[in-house]
C-alpha cells in the first residue's frame, strides 16, 4: 500500500484503576498525537482511536480494597483519565470505554463469529482456586515466583521483572491474593485461541513481511515468542466482572480482558462513526488502510500476535500496518510504579506547572524510550525548558516579535534585494518540513523534536549574525529584509511545532495573526482537507508564508516559556523522596526475635534515667552530637547518632534512658561513656525512650 487513502490510529487502552502518569504519557499518548496531528496537517483522513479498559483484574482489586463496586472504580478514574488526555491536548477522535453497550455488542458479536467458525478449542481444565474465598483465581489474582527468572513477585499472567508471558499454574510457590492462603487446583471448563494454527501466518506475516519496517524491539519480542513455539490460550474467564461469554456453557463466566479490550479499539470506531455519520468499516476493512496501534512493550504480544491472530480468524479484517512499540520510561533512575506511588501524575504536574502541557510533552519526546528503556529526571526537563524552549525557541520568537513592533508597529516588512545568506536560510527552511517528515513516517520522535528545535537554532543564527539592531542605525533597507526572513522563519515554527508543541503553536499563531485551524476536526471534510493541507506544504512550496503588509500582533508579546527556577526542581525532588520513604514506610517489617538470653544476661544491664545538660554537633560528623548527660552518678560525655534527628537546642533539658555501664569507645577522637536508648519510626525518625514523667536522673530502669 503506498498512499493510504485513511488512517486508523489506535492508542493502548488505558486501565481505569488509576489515573495517567507521565510514563504512559511517553511510552504511548504522545508520540501517537504526534502521529495523528501530523497526519491531519497533511490533509488524511484520520480516525485516533482510544478509551478506558474497565475489565481489568486490576480494577476487581482495587474495588475490594476500597470497600466499592469495580463500576464506582472505572467511573472515577475513566473521567479523571479522559480530562488529562484533554489537558495535554491528545487529539483523540473518539476516547470511550469498554463498559460501552456499543462494546459489549461488538466483543459478544466477534466472540460468536469465531465460536460459530470453531476457531476455537474448548477445554476442561485445573485452574487455581481459593477455598476461603471460594472463587477461581484470575492470573491477576495470583503472585509467586517466575519459573524463568526466579522473581518473587511475579503475576499469574506476567513476570514484570523479565517480561515473559505466563500461565497461573506456571508459578513457583503460588498464593491468592485476595487471602493470602496457598491455592489449590480445580477443574472448570474455558474456550481457548489456538495460537498455534496461527503460527506460520505469524512467521510469514511478521518475521518474513516485516522485518525492514518493524522497530527491532518489536521484532525481536515476536520473533522470540513464534520462534518459542506458541501455545493455545485462554479466552474466557471465571470472574463476576466483564463481558459475560455469549455461548451455551459460557454462564458465570467472562471474556478474558485481552480478548475484549483489544476488540475496544473496534467498538469505539463504530461509536465515532455514530456520532459523526460515517461509515466505520473502510476504517477497519478497506485494504486501501493503514492501522497502526501505539502501545507499550508490555502490549507487544496482544497486539503483535493475538489481535492479529483474532482478527485473521474473523477474516473480514485489517492487520496493523506497524505498531510502533516504546520501551519503559523510568523515574530518577526508579522504575515507575502506581502501587508505590513513584511517579510524576499528570493532574499533579498541572497543579504545580500550570499551563505548561507542552514542556512536558517536549521533554518526554525528546528523551522517548523508543529502543531503549530511559529515565525521566527533573534536572533534565528543566534543562530541556530553560537551554532549548526558552533560550532557543522562546527566545528567537521573542526577538523577531519584539523587533517588529518596535521597528514597523507590527508590520511585516517590504524585503529589498535578499543576499545570498538569505536565500540559504529560506531555502533552508523550505526543506525542514520533509526533513521532519522522514523522521515521523519512522517514528524516531526524538528526532523530528530534534529537528524542530534545529529550526529555530537557525532563526537564532541568522539574527545573531545578521545583527538588525545594529544595521537599524546604518542600513533600513537591509534590515527590512532581515525582519522579512526572519518572520518566514517564525510562520514555519508555528506550523511545524504543532504536533509537537501544540499550546505554543496556538499561541504563535496568534501572536502572528495566522488562521487557526481546528485540527480536532475530521480532515475528510473537503474543506478542511484543503485547508490543512495547505499549512504543511506551503512552507515548502510557497516563497512568502508571511506576506508584506500583514499585521502581527502588537503590545507587549506574551512569552512562549518562562524559566524554570531551581527550587521548583527541588521541590518536585523533594515530593518523590517522601513518596519513597513512605513507600518504605509501609512496607517495613518489624524485625524478628534476637536470640534469648537468661534473666542474669539482663541484670548486667545498668539502665538509669538521665538528664542531658549540653549539646553540640560534632565537627565534620553528619550524624554525631556531643551530649553532657547527668547520670545521678556522675556528669559523663555521651557521643550519639541522633544529629539528623534533632538539633541541639532541641534535647538540652530532655531525660533519656541511657545504658551507663556500656564499655567507653572512642568516637572521632571523642570518648563516649554510655548509650542513649532510642527507636525509629517506620518513616526513619528516630524518638527517644524515655519515663512518662519528670523523675530524679540516676534512677534505675528495671
């Protein structure tokens, strides 16, 4: 297929058992945004497809831990969801969610279609199941040990920590995790998808057809799988929440959530084509179709090989055309974790950045996982605002701006004779938009960022060089020209910056005064296919984008990025560290028994009540305070580790508990004669053990 005549363009369905953070943000929304508005600037007809998976374990989990239903769930976070990807403009054409009547008729409607065709194997088999709580264990129900990897932690579908793809009664040493209790085997009937009969379609479809065009990662995972032999797998699930199994036999049962939600992408092409009068099949049948879906690597396998394999088995439709996968984002060098609550949420990065979608959105695109997994630090997007949106792109449309009220009250002027620097640097830009191109049509994201910004270094260059306020004194006529290139070149950034930067080109065109195009817009109506198309290929097809004469917006101009200071940075350093200590917090065990000792053991003990009388740190020790304590016996010297606890003034006057007939040890040249008792909470602070009441230093504690 060369020129597709439409795109569909499905994004992962995200969970609705919290809301979106910024590694989903990276690893999927945003280069799949970037793909679509691209795509509507060069005049296709586009359909971007997502919304909320409300099937998951996951969900099912989360309800029984916050006492509610898994509806009162998806509820919450499907509307929390949908608000983030509007704020971060994610130009989705249709977001909806598989608890849709529309999605439960289209997955039951495709269910039977393959059930009636028998592409299905139906098989009586054990499966794990809980007696306490008397249900069978759905794989996310289920953690124990990875049978290949040896991870403790790893779920009865998948083993987070190696990414393999597993069976409930594959793992090591299984437990519920509703009870806690070791499950036991039971049998019950389920419908399973013959992978296998699939296989050689796979290895000609994938391994053969698309080895040039697929990213490696993808490949590679495929190739690893099909070559690994595939298997038959389940379809159907014994749960109370989901699409209930259509069939006779398929009572108290559901469709397994990868079954359905992949099948969401469908339903909410059908919903789209509803509510805009369309007709939905050419979106998912026409061979003159491209469908590429954006996803994870964790979805790989879904999307690679068992919704290609589902949809085959149909017959009547489509295979993606790509499917574009990300590695992982992580965070300060952290994996990104909802449980643990490492992570930088999207609704939290509004409050603390209000109105600065687009530097996020930068950041995470030029830093993408796109082969390799990488790591999201707040020093690095902070670098990226202040040394490239603000010191580069920011500041050369503010000197072009500024200029150009102060010298022609906003103005575009009249070029005289262009010299052969200008005619490079137009020539120049005019090559930008397929230089950017090639990049998207590759999906290197990173790079087409990389190549924006590169535009407006060379707006930056071409005024640093061509100097106008200085040659405003000596030569206006160059000067005018100078102003002239250096407006084309702002008219080229607020065309070009808009998939990726899609706040700030609303606001250049304004400043500029260019026609806004709602991009949101189905680009199939003819008008706006004209229109759109023209705002791509006229930068390099026409020789003026801002003619003479027009009128740019006059005043003060509004800054494109502002600086982001140190303290911000620290402050959103500082919230993560207290996430992490509270995660530790939580999960700190009590430590176990030491070994038992007889009541003599005891008895060499001397514990007494003492008073501290002075305090000082000790120098060039983080953690040490000198203390004078009273002992009821003597005044002695006490070296203690509790300087990053309290200060000094704090503990003067404090009875402690101290054990006095402690051996003396040399401390940093210090003899310490005794040992404060002391406790730590869970969150690392240590607090004194001491009487609940005033009492006379020296007695003992027994």
């Amino acid at each position: 297929m060369n020129t597709p005549k439409r795109y569909t363009i499905t994004a992962a369905l995200p969970y609705t058992n919290g809301p979106i953070h910024i590694g989903h943000l990276a690893g999927v929304y945003v280069p799949a945004d970037i793909y679509a508005r691209f795509k509507r600037l060069t005049g296709n007809d586009v359909a971007f497809i997502c919304g909320s998976d409300e099937h998951g374990v996951p969900i099912t989990i989360k309800a029984k831990k916050e006492g509610v239903t898994p509806q009162d769930i998806v509820d919450k976070y499907h509307a929390i969801i949908k608000q983030s990807f509007e704020d971060f403009g994610i130009t989705f054409d249709n977001y909806s969610r598989t608890s849709a009547k529309i999605h439960h008729e289209t997955a039951s409607e495709f269910f039977k279609t393959l059930y009636d065709k028998h592409e299905f194997v139906e098989e009586v088999t054990q499966q794990l199941y809980d007696e306490e709580a008397n249900q069978f264990l759905a794989d996310r129900f289920v953690t124990g040990t990875c049978p290949k990897c040896g991870h403790e932690d790893a779920y009865g579908d998948q083993c987070e920590n190696c990414g393999s793809s597993l069976n409930a009664t594959d793992l090591i040493n299984p437990k519920s995790a509703i009870t806690g209790n070791v499950p036991t085997l039971k049998e019950t009937k389920h419908w399973f998808l013959p992978l296998n009969k699939h296989e050689e379609f796979l290895r000609e479809w994938i391994l053969k057809g698309h080895k040039k065009d697929w990213k490696p990662n993808v490949y590679g995972q495929v190739k690893s799988w099909i070559d690994d032999g595939l298997r038959p797998r389940a379809v159907t699930r014994d749960l109370d929440w989901g699409i209930p199994v259509p069939v006779p036999g398929g009572e108290g049962k559901v469709l397994y959530v990868w079954f359905d939600a992949p099948i969401g992408y469908i339903s909410a092409t059908k919903e789209w084509a509803q509510q805009t009068g369309k007709d939905w099949e050419p979106y998912w049948k026409d061979k003159d179709t491209k469908l590429l879906h954006f996803i994870g690597k964790d979805n790989i396998v879904f999307h690679c090989i068992i919704f290609p394999s589902m949809l085959k088995a149909e017959g009547s439709y489509i295979l993606p055309d790509n499917v574009p996968a990300n590695e992982f984002l992580n965070l300060e060098g952290n994996k990104l974790s909802t449980s643990k609550n490492w992570a930088v949420w999207l609704p939290d990065y509004l409050k603390d950045f209000p109105n600065q979608q687009d530097v996020l959105r930068y950041a995470l695109t030029a830093n993408a996982p796109e082969s390799k997994d990488n790591d999201f630090t707040w020093k690095d997007f902070q670098a990226r605002n202040n040394n490239e949106l603000v010191a580069i792109f920011g500041n050369f449309i503010n000197r072009v701006v500024v200029l150009t009220n102060k010298y022609y009250d906003g103005i575009v002027p009249e070029p005289s004779v262009f010299s052969e620097v200008d005619e490079t640097t137009l020539a120049a830009v005019k090559a930008y938009p397929a230089v950017i191109e090639s990049s998207i049509e590759r999906y290197r994201f990173r790079e087409a960022s990389q190549e924006l910004m590169n535009l407006a270094r060379l707006g930056n260059k071409y005024l640093a060089d061509e100097e106008p306020w200085k040659l405003i004194k000596t030569d206006e006529a160059r000067t005018k020209t100078i102003m002239f290139v250096a407006l084309q070149i702002a008219s080229a950034l607020a065309t070009l910056s808009e998939p990726f930067l899609p706040f700030t080109s609303e606001k250049l065109k304004q400043i500029l005064r260019l026609a806004q195009n709602d991009n949101k817009v189905s680009s199939s109506d003819s008008t706006k296919e004209n229109c759109i198309e023209n705002l791509w290929t006229e930068i390099s097809s026409k020789d003026v984008l801002l003619p003479s004469g027009h009128t740019i917006q006059q005043g003060k101009p509004e800054l494109l990025f502002t600086k982001i200071e140190d303290q911000t940075i620290q402050e959103q350093l500082d919230k993560l560290e207290a996430s992490k200590k509270a995660n530790e917090a939580a999960n700190k065990e009590v430590e176990p028994q030491k070994d038992t000792i007889t009541f003599e053991d005891f008895t060499k003990l001397d514990i007494r009540v003492g008073t501290i009388l002075e305090a000082e740190k000790m120098p060039k020790a983080k953690k040490l305070l000198v203390l004078k304590v009273d002992t009821g016996i003597d005044t002695r010297t006490i070296v203690s580790g509790i300087a990053e606890s309290f200060t000094p003034e704090e503990v003067i006057g404090k009875q402690v508990t101290v054990l006095v007939n402690l051996a003396p040890r040399a401390l940093r040249g210090v003899e310490s004669e005794g040992m404060i008792l002391m406790t730590e909470t869970p969150e690392g602070k240590l607090v004194f053990v001491n009487p609940d009441n005033a009492v006379k230093s020296g007695l003992p504690i027994s």
